[in-house]
C-alpha cells in the first residue's frame, strides 16, 4: 500500500526522532508518542520509559555502585536516569523519559513559594546516573545515607520507575502496612 505521505513512510520506518513541522506546543509531543505507539506495536519495547515490575536484591560494592538487574536495563531503553530520594525512606531511580514528566510538573510548582522550596530541596538531591558497562550506578554518599543503604539494596519495580529500599526498612514497611491490602487487590485485579 502506497505511503499518504512522507510522514507515514517514515512512522512505517520506525523512525521516531521528528515532528511535523509547523504543530506547536505540545502537540509536537502528543504526535510523537501516537508515533511511537503505532512503530512500537507488536514488538517487546516499551513505548515510554519502560514498566519495571519485580524486585531484586543486590549488593552495593565498596565505591557505593549498584548493579540493575538486566531486566531493568532493558526496559529502560534511554539507559539515562535521575536519582532523587521524593518519598523517604526509599530512592527513586527514574528512567528519563518519565523524568521529563516529572520535571514539568515540578516547573508549575515553582510559581507557588512554598512549592518552590519543596521543589529546591527535592533537586538540590537529584543526580542524573548512567549504568557502566556492567550496569552499575553510583549511588552517592549522601542519597545512601538518606536511605540507610549499606551493603545490601533491594531494587523494587514500581510501575514507571525503580525504588531503592534498604531491605528490613522495606520488609519492616510491607508488615506494618494497611491490614486491607486485599480491598487495594479488588479494585486493581477485576
């Protein structure tokens, strides 16, 4: 079937890297995620950012590098992300694409003051990571602090990102949790 016009042949290409020319504001951006949506579809990656789910416990060497499983490599198919400790005690390991997100909402924070300064200290934190070539990421000395992260981490997949949990502050949170997890259970698992 012959392409309508150059845009099609290029989504049919799988090439996800351009717009249409003259669509503004965020439009550009609503166009490009129905492209990735069409090109994606069918195959094994994700369309954004990835879906993490699964826990894994892994040990931090002696220079505070944590491996990621393969699996949450895989879905994160930027391969860059921001580490920031938003909900304590626990990190917060965002795969770019879902950053972006974040960082919009944060910009309409900034117009009220006290949101302004929640918002400063949140990034005041926030490092950009990047896995080496044996999918390690620096945690630095102050997030595993904050996080009491010492020998051991355990890598929680929560959806759109991968929370970083010191493993008896994790087991110790999961206990003292609501006693009606099974009503969550009903509304999600129909």
């Amino acid at each position: 079937m012959p392409a309508r016009n150059t845009l099609d042949r290029v989504e049919r290409a799988g090439y996800l890297g351009g717009v249409k020319w003259g669509e503004v504001g965020n439009s550009g951006i609503q166009r490009h995620e129905r492209t990735a949506q069409r090109s994606m579809a069918g195959t094994r990656a994700p369309v954004r950012g990835g879906k993490f789910l699964g826990s894994f416990q892994h040990q931090l060497d002696d220079k505070g590098r944590l491996s990621l499983p393969a699996q949450f490599r895989r879905e994160a198919t930027d391969q860059r992300f921001v580490l920031v400790q938003a909900y304590p005690p626990a990190l917060a390991l965002y795969p770019e694409s879902e950053w972006l997100e974040v960082e919009e909402r944060m910009q309409d924070m900034m117009r009220d003051p006290p949101g302004r300064m929640w918002v400063l200290s949140v990034m005041s934190n926030a490092v950009e990571v990047t896995p080496d070539a044996q999918g390690r990421i620096l945690i630095p000395g102050g997030l595993r602090s904050a996080a009491k992260l010492e020998g051991q981490a355990l890598l929680v997949g929560a959806i759109n990102k991968v929370e970083i949990w010191n493993p008896a502050t994790f087991e110790a949170e999961v206990q003292g949790a609501s006693p009606d997890f099974h009503r969550f259970a009903a509304n999600i698992f129909r």
